[in-house]
C-alpha cells in the first residue's frame, strides 16, 4: 500500500520506493530506504509530515505515494 494511505499515528515499513531513479534518490537521500520504520505525524491538504531516522520531513501527496510500505 502507498504510504498516502497510512493513518495518522501509524508506523509502517518501507518496503519499495517507485519512480524514476532521481526521485528514488532523493528520496532516499531523505532518510527513505527499504526496511526503515517511518511514522504518519499529521496529514493537512495533501501534505504529510512523517518521522523517519529520528527526524521529522515534510512531503506531498505525490511523493508519499511513491513510498510502498
């Protein structure tokens, strides 16, 4: 499931990383790799803020949809 689709307090696994290989690495640059555990903090208009390696990031709906946990 898409990590846009977790629910606020949640802690799931990254389990894959879609998209073009930039992206894949910006995103892992963020602290977004396989088998890391990453929480929901809030959801507000399409905006998620997600606490993953003891730091908190901010990302859209697009880019958390690319995250499969």
């Amino acid at each position: 499931m898409p990590l846009s689709m977790a629910g606020t307090g949640e802690t799931n696994y990254i389990r894959k990383i879609l998209g073009k290989e930039e992206v894949r690495r910006y995103l892992e640059n963020l602290g977004f790799v396989t088998g890391e555990p990453v929480t929901v903090i809030s959801k507000l208009n399409g905006n998620m803020i997600l606490s993953v390696k003891n730091s908190r990031i901010a990302i859209d709906n697009s880019m958390a949809s690319r995250i499969m946990v």
